[in-house]
C-alpha cells in the first residue's frame, strides 16, 4: 500500500482568520468506494461546522485532490493556537478510528513532517463518531448539557488521567451546580454540588470568585478543601485545577475544573488547555442561553402581536397599517366589516379608488403623494363606501412610525366617522345663509351682520331715527362700522332715492375744506378758472355723511353751522345765499366733549350735531358676532379669489373669538382676506402669529412748536395783508396772495387778533 499524503490548505478563510489549518490525507490509490467513503466524511463532518465550499478537482501529478474550506466557525475564534488536522487514510474504510489532535501552533512542524511523522507522546485518540458528535452538539441545537459533557470527555481524551467537570452559577450567583462531569465518581459530585462560592472554597468556589484561575496540585494539604478533607480521602482526588467561565461582558458563569488522582503542578500547556476549555464552554453556555431568551421574546413578541390585533380588532374605529410608501398591508376588523371587502382586497393596489368618492380621490391622492414623503401627521376628511352601497363621511388621520434615524417604518391611519357632523354643519349653513338674507331682507342693513345685544340696539336706534330727518352724530372707535350706520339709515330713510355724499373731513386739507364742502364762484381765489359745486349742493334732497366731523377747521364749522340753523350757505368768492334741503349724518372717532374743552370745536356746533347720538360698540364687545361676520367675510373673500371654503377650522374661530381686535370690523376683514388667499384646500385656517401682541411704542415726547407755528402763521398774514393794503378779497386781496378763501382768512384773522385797518395807511 502506498503511504498516504496530504494536502495542506494554508489560504483558506479559516487559516487566515483563526489560524487553523485543515490538512486532509488521502492515498492517491484510494478505491472509488473509499473515495466516496472520506468524501462523504469530509463533508458531512464540516458540514456541520457550518458551511463548506467544494472546489472543483484539480490535478497534482497523477492524484486527484479535493479543496475543502470551512467559512467562519465561531467556536474556533477562542482557540488561535490551536491547528486541527484530520488523517483520513484506508484504515478508515477498514474501520479503524480517524485521528483528531491540538497541537500548540507555535510546535507545529513542517508540511512533509506533518504528513510523514508519528503523532507526538501527548497526543490521543478519539473515535470519529465522538468528533462527530461533538461537533454536532457545540454547532447545533443539541442541549447544553450534552455540549458540556462532549467537551469534558474531548479534554479528558486529551489528557491522560483528568477528570472534568463543568460547573454553573445558580441564578442567586452563590451557588455551583454540576452541569457536565461524566468521569467523576457520583460520591463527589453529590457532596459537591451545590456548593457556594467564596475565596477560599476549593479550587472551583475561588475560581468562580475571584474571577481568576486557581491552580493546587494537593488538595489534601490545602486549607481550600479542609471540610472536604474526608471526601477526597475517601475518593482519591489530589490535584484540583479551575478556570472560570467568562461571558463576553465579564460576567463569570461558572467553572470548568479538571482533576487528577496524584499530586500535580500544571505546565503551559496544560494551563493554556483548562483556559481554552473553559473558552469553548464559555460560548457553548451563552449561545444556549441566548437561543433560550431568543426563544421566549419571540413568543412574548408572537403573544404581544397576537394580544395587539386581537385590540386592534376589537376597537370600533376603522385603522389601516401601510408601508412608507402608503401601500396598505393590514386592516383592523372594524375597516372589513364597512367596507365589506376582504383583508387580500384592501392590500390590492384598487382598494381606494373601489371606496372613496370619485370626487375625492383625486384631492386624496395628491393630498397623500405630498404627506407620505414627509414624517409629519396629517388628515384628511373623504367620503368612502360602506358594504350597503352608500357614502359616508369620515375623517383620515395618518401618524408615522419612525425609527431611530427619524425614518418612516410605519404609516397607521384611522378613520372616524364624522357624517353626522357634516350634515349638521351642512344644515347650520344653509340655516346661517338663510338667516343672514332675512336680516338683510327685512332690516335693509346691507352689510351690518351680526345678532349680538349691543348690535341689536344700535339697529334699533337705526329704525328708529332713519324715518326722521332728524342730525345724527355716529360715535365709536376706528373701524366700527361707522358709514354702514350711516348708510343704513339712509337707505330707511324717505331720502333712500336721493343722493348719499360722503365726505372725509380728515382727509381733505385745511385751505380746500371750504371750497369742497361748499363749492366756489369762478376766480375766487388763484386757480379757481370756474364755478364748482360743493358737497352740499350735490347733496340737496338727499344725505350727506360727513365723516371724522371732529377734524373739521374752525372756519369750516362756522359754516355747517349756518347750514343747520338755517339751511343755507355761500360758496366761496360767492355773496349770494344757496338754500338747500339736505340731511346731515357726522361721524367720529374722537371725543367731542374734550375738544370743546380744549376750544377746538364748537360748543354751539356740537349741540347742534349732537341731537340723535349713536355710539357703536368695537367688535370684543360683540364677540358673538364673530363667526357670523368671518363666515360671511370669508364667503366674500373666497368667491372673489376663485376658491371654495366651506368651513372655518375650531382653532381658527378660537382665536379669531380670543384676539382684542384694536382695528374692530376692519382689521378682522384684512385677516381674512389674507388667511382666504393663503389657505388650501377647503378649510379656512389662520396662523396664530398673526395674532401676537404688539409691544406698546415708546412714548415721543411732545416738541412744543405750536407757539412758533402760530407766530410764523401771523407773520405770514400780516405780510399778505401789508402788500394788499389791508384789503382781504378781490384778485390783488391778502387771501388770494396766500390761497386760501376769504372767511378762512377772516377767521385766521380773528382769532390771531390781527388788525387788517392799520395795514391801509401803509
């Protein structure tokens, strides 16, 4: 027979990683039947290690060779020193056991030693079915005290005249209890088991500890074991070595000791052999107990998902579960029984457009393509089809659920049914249209809209005065609603066919006020080439509204009051009467009580305005009128911007109910028609910030520059007065030097204290 050779696999993952070399040794005489016979060793003994990659055959000389190599192993990455080599030859079809020895890699000899060599003195053997079996239980899911024991008998056929045990640490962490000593005589083990550690208890006790290997050659002189004294007698153990079971955290687990019959120090090897032991048990007891947590969260997580779908299911509320991408892939009990649909159905890529309505699956889809690509809630109100073939209401809340980056994992979307707030809303809108077109109707308000108390009794002053042609004086903050007062009682008024002027008086200049209210002759002053007619003569038979009355000048109110005492004026530059029949309504927003203290108006004027006073209330006094009056200003709004907005969010009418409004009626009008051009889709929204409290300015202190303005005013018509020679009107007069008409010049002079006459002789 020729003598075998080998074939040694020095690039193989497992060499490089671990250090291990496989040399696999065949006769290159072998018979077909004792090929296939190692092959089939080969391969299901490594196998079982984890993987094995054959590579197609190549030819060495005249032999055929096999490459076999082993993928990552983990019980090999505790042992780098150590080389495995399995001798498989013709004895083994014969029947006689392969060979399996460790060697210390730094001992080990060249290839051709290898191959041609006897195995050295400390080697032993053990029979291919123990590898095997060993193999099996570290690498499978053989129980772990079976692991344990094959790895106690490896080591004790590895060294002749050991006994093996492997403890573990009871969960108390006190106690050591056997789980593997197949060799030790059952009198030991018994009076063993059981024990607690400690520092000074036996060689196992201290080992598990301290933390650390402990090493006696004679237990029988060591005071570790003297209350072990009569057992060891009795059972002849002499030499007691332990190293402890580390976790890969540091946590000691238990102890694989090894014991001898005869007094005996542990040499290098011996050492490196109990550490590298106590390795591989190390990973065996931490890969079953990990299997074993494993284990019991899968079943905790199969009763928790079970337990949760059974609470999905029982909830009344239709939830839908859908991958980042919004492809739904369970839907709760409560979603199949409306719909009517089966679980396989709602997953189908149809499931929309078979439920929702054609009107809102579109703005649904588009809605959704925006969402989805963002980790933000939103909702959605849609109409979808129950099993009874009609739509319903419902509102679509959508909620992510997101991992540790942030990233969707999970949309879950809930579906409430709100169809009886729809209707509800429905019918309050028809009912709030109806009831704001009786108001107009039957009051002829126009746009006054609201039904609050304090508005009730300003109409009703409205009723009650617009009949007569009595003066109204309208009074309230900026904003109120002033001219629609005005207008209203206009329009109730017998006057209703006949002209409304208004005039701002605030916004007309001082030396123009005259000439606009009462018009003027042709060459009354510089740049009047022609007779106009004034506001009051364009409002005779009708109504003229004279608006922030309290911004009037002095010479102006002596001429209204003429008007009203005796319903005739002059126009300016003119010397003829004009009677007219006109009705005055005024308005303001200052107080005219303080300004006839002050002597900035007319106390005889005011009485005259005053007869019929109506003060408006600012819109926090009238809160109630609120939603009315943003419903009809938002229906106005949006139909002039083209959109449709049908309802007006909670949050928004809360804070439109909660905000102090200092602008009143028109600062709410510019809210919402900003918030009408900025909002999508059919709900009025408002942003809050809109609403943020403005910090008071700093007060400016008052430049005292009415006295110079007054003396430059003097001077200014004394010296118009000087080049005309004291003369007041006429083309070359004082009042068409400066502009201005000749009773506001009059009446500068008066007040001024200016005397015209000494200007003559000059």
């Amino acid at each position: 027979m020729s003598p075998p050779f080998a074939i040694f696999l020095p690039n193989c993952s497992l060499g490089q990683t671990f250090g291990i070399t496989v040399t696999y040794v065949r006769n290159h005489k072998d018979t077909e039947t004792q090929r296939k016979a190692a092959y089939t060793f080969c391969f299901c003994g490594f196998s079982l290690c984890l993987c094995v990659f054959v590579v197609p055959d190549i030819r060495y000389g005249n032999s055929e060779m096999q490459y076999l190599e082993i993928c990552h192993w983990p019980v090999f990455r505790r042992l780098p020193k150590i080389r495995l080599a399995l001798f498989l030859c013709d004895t083994y079809c014969a029947g006689q056991p392969a060979v399996l020895f460790m060697t210390d890699a730094r001992t080990s000899t060249s290839l051709q030693h290898q191959a041609s060599a006897t195995p050295p003195v400390y080697a032993h053997t053990l029979s291919s079915e123990a590898v095997l079996d060993a193999l099996k239980m570290i690498l499978l899911d053989a129980p772990l005290n079976n692991v344990l024991t094959s790895i106690a008998l490896l080591i004790e056929a590895h060294t002749p005249g050991a006994l093996c045990s492997v403890f573990l640490l009871d969960e108390d962490g006190v106690h050591l209890r056997y789980a593997a000593a197949p060799t030790l005589s059952d009198d030991y083990r018994i009076a063993t088991d059981g024990v607690s550690i400690g520092p000074h208890v036996g060689s196992c006790g201290a080992a598990a500890y301290l933390g650390q290997s402990v090493f006696i050659s004679d237990v029988l002189s060591h005071p570790h074991f003297a209350s072990f004294k009569d057992l060891i007698e009795r059972t002849g153990m002499r030499a007691s070595w332990s190293s402890p079971i580390i976790s890969h955290n540091g946590k000691v687990l238990g102890t694989f000791g090894m014991f001898y019959r005869e007094v005996r120090e542990p040499g290098p090897a011996e050492i490196q052999l109990i550490d590298d032991a106590s390795r591989i048990a190390g990973i065996a007891i931490e890969r079953d107990r990990s299997k074993s947590a494993l284990a019991v969260a899968f079943e905790k997580i199969k009763g928790s998902e079970a337990e949760l779908r059974q609470i999905v299911d029982v909830i009344p509320q239709a939830i839908v579960v859908m991958t980042p991408d919004g492809k739904a892939i369970y839907a709760n009990r409560a979603t199949i029984e409306y719909t009517g649909l089966s679980l396989d159905e709602v997953r189908g890529d149809g499931f929309r457009s078979r439920v929702l309505h054609p009107e809102d699956l579109q703005r649904l889809q588009e809605q959704r393509r925006k969402a989805l690509s963002r980790p933000v809630p939103f909702e959605s109100e849609i109409r979808i089809l129950g099993k009874d073939g009609k739509y319903r209401w419902f509102v679509i809340r959508y909620n992510p659920l997101l991992d540790e980056n942030g990233n969707v994992i999970r949309w879950y979307a809930t579906a409430t049914d709100i169809d009886d707030r729809k209707h509800a809303e429905d019918r309050m809108r028809n009912e709030t249209v109806a009831l704001r077109e009786e108001i107009v109707r039957s009051s002829m308000f126009e746009e006054i809209v609201g039904s609050s108390e304090a508005l009730r009794k300003v109409l009703d002053q409205v009723s009650r005065v617009a009949p007569t042609d009595s003066t109204v004086l309208i009074q309230g903050e900026t904003g109120t609603g002033k001219e629609l007062i005005a207008r209203a009682i206009h329009n109730r008024s017998k006057r209703a066919n006949r002209a409304f002027i208004r005039v701002n008086c605030g916004a007309i200049p001082p030396s123009l006020i005259a000439s606009e209210l009462f018009g003027h002759e042709k060459g009354s002053f510089t740049g009047a080439l022609q007779r106009r007619l004034g506001r009051f003569e364009s409002a005779d038979g009708g109504t003229i509204f004279l608006d922030e009355i309290g911004e009037l000048p002095a010479e102006a109110q002596v001429a209204l009051l003429r008007i009203l005492q005796e319903r005739e004026f002059e126009r300016v530059g003119g010397n003829q009467p004009i009677s007219i029949d006109v009705r005055v309504l005024t308005a303001t927003n200052k107080d005219l009580n303080a300004a006839v203290a002050d002597g900035t108006f007319r106390e005889d004027l005011f009485y005259r305005l005053n007869v019929f006073p109506i003060q408006l209330p600012g819109l926090r006094e009238r809160r109630n009128d609120i939603p009315l009056l943003a419903e009809y200003l938002i229906d106005r709004y949006a139909k002039r911007v083209g959109k449709n907005i049908t309802k007006i969010s909670k949050k928004a009418l809360d804070l439109l109910q909660a905000y102090h409004w200092p602008g009143n009626i028109r600062e709410l009008q510019n809210v919402i028609e900003r918030a009408v051009i900025l909002s999508d889709g059919e709900t009025f929204v408002l942003d809050e910030t809109w609403f943020a409290p403005v910090s008071p300015k700093s007060a400016v202190p008052a430049v005292p520059m009415f006295a110079n303005l007054v003396e430059q005013e003097k001077d200014l018509i004394e010296n118009a007065l000087r080049e005309a020679r004291g003369r007041v009107s006429g083309p070359t007069g004082a009042a068409a030097k400066l502009g201005i008409p000749r009773q506001t010049l009059e009446s500068k002079i008066r007040k001024l204290g200016i005397d015209r006459y000494r200007f003559k002789a000059s």
